[in-house]
C-alpha cells in the first residue's frame, strides 16, 4: 500500500533533493505547532490538545531532539522511513484539554553526513479549531460521496484523509491536492485518484473521514504552520 507523503511538505521536498547532496551543505527547515481535536464523551464534546513537532532537510538526518522553554525534551522519528522527514505527535491518548506551551522549542539537527544545525521556532497562542461535524451523501450511480462542513475558520488549507476501521487505522485515500481553506465540500470518487494502490471501497464497509485544516504562520508558507486541527466522522460507502 502506497505512502502519503504530507502535502505541505512535498514542495520543500523538491526544492530541498534538486541537487546532488555533496553539492551543497546540510539544511534544514524546523517547525513546531498545536494540534486540536474534538472528542465527545457522555453527551459533552471536549476540544482536547496536542504538539507537533517536525524537520525536513535536503541531506538524510540521523536524529532530532527538541527542548522546550520548560526544559521538556522530545525525540522525532523519520516519518514512514523517509530520512529526509522526522517527525513527533503527542500520542493520541495523552491529548489533553490544556495548550501546548507556548514559547520557544529548541531544535538539535544531526545529519547522516555528521553536519549539525540548532534552530528555534517559537509557539503563539494563536489557534484553530475543527469544525462542528461532517455530513455526507452517497450516489450510488456515480459511486461517488459527497461530504461538506462548515467553513474551519482561519484554515489556510485543508487535506482530507480516509482510513480503515481497523487496529491499525490504515489510511486508504489523501485528497491528491490540498484544499483551500474556506472549501466547505469534496466530493470523494470511486474512480478518483488519491486512493492507496490496489485499494478500492467496498460497499455497505464503513471508514473513517479526517478533515486535516492547516494554518501558517503569519506571512510564513510551507512547513511553517502555526496550528492543525481535525475533525473525524466514520461513514458507511453506500449509505
């Protein structure tokens, strides 16, 4: 099954490898943002909080750390084996309802080449939230679903994901190209691209939507976001 490589990143990717890596000297680009999500629990719907942390580079990393102003420290891992992609999260059931501190996370880059880079990226408060749920539609003839939401206020962009109900939440389709912010609806096509290779829906399963919605840092593009946040339904292809 084929990888989903983040969409954001894809463009700092090929400008990043469009030399040969012993032409040019390691670099690299840091980030730090918040995650937000929602949970319903005994008829409440909480917004629940996570970190992330992430580094591309143009030559193979070997490790990340990161330390935070409260002097936590973090380990990134390559991101679905790519080298160039390291990546942290808070796991999903250490989510909580308070922020991620806010300030600066410090960033210790080691290359396979033994270059090293720091760098800093500083953490607003600055947020956005996931919207208030997702509705679909099917059409049987066209097998084809529609699904649409309320607009996710201050989104710069959004990617959709679809996964398996399974152990291991096996993703089965990626939007092929990001969203704008303010779209309110995607149709998701049986014929379309996006889907995992050799992978095609059955009718009546049921899997689950995630609409990722992205937000930059001000002025900032790429990998330089300031916030996520999710929204998950599960639906039924065919109903």
């Amino acid at each position: 099954m084929k990888k989903f490589i983040p969409i954001a990143a894809i463009a700092m990717m090929f400008g990043f490898v469009a030399c040969e890596s012993e032409e040019v000297a390691f670099d690299s680009s840091s980030d730090a943002f918040v995650i937000s999500k929602t949970v319903e629990t005994e008829n409440e719907v909480d917004t629940l909080y996570g970190l992330a942390l992430h580094v591309f580079a143009n030559k193979p990393i070997k490790s990340v750390s990161v330390t935070s102003d409260n002097d936590t420290e973090y380990t990134l891992e390559a991101f679905q084996g790519y080298s160039l992609d390291f990546y942290y999260q808070t796991p999903e059931d250490e989510f909580t309802t308070e922020k991620p501190l806010v300030g600066a996370y410090n960033f210790d880059i080691l290359a396979e080449s033994a270059e090293t880079e720091k760098a800093i990226d500083n953490l607003t408060e600055d947020m956005i939230y996931p919207t208030d749920g997702i509705a679909y539609t099917f059409d049987t003839d066209k097998v084809e679903m529609t699904l649409s939401w309320t607009e996710i206020e201050g989104a710069d962009y959004i990617v959709v994901k679809m996964y398996e109900n399974d152990e291991d939440k096996t993703q089965i389709f990626q939007s092929p190209n990001a969203l704008k912010g303010d779209t309110e609806e995607f149709v998701v096509k049986a014929s379309g691209s996006g889907w995992a290779s050799d992978f095609t829906p059955s009718l009546d399963e049921s899997y689950t939507i995630e609409l990722h919605a992205f937000k930059y840092e001000p002025g900032q593009s790429g990998v330089n976001m300031q916030a996520k946040a999710v929204t998950t339904e599960v639906v039924v292809w065919n109903e």
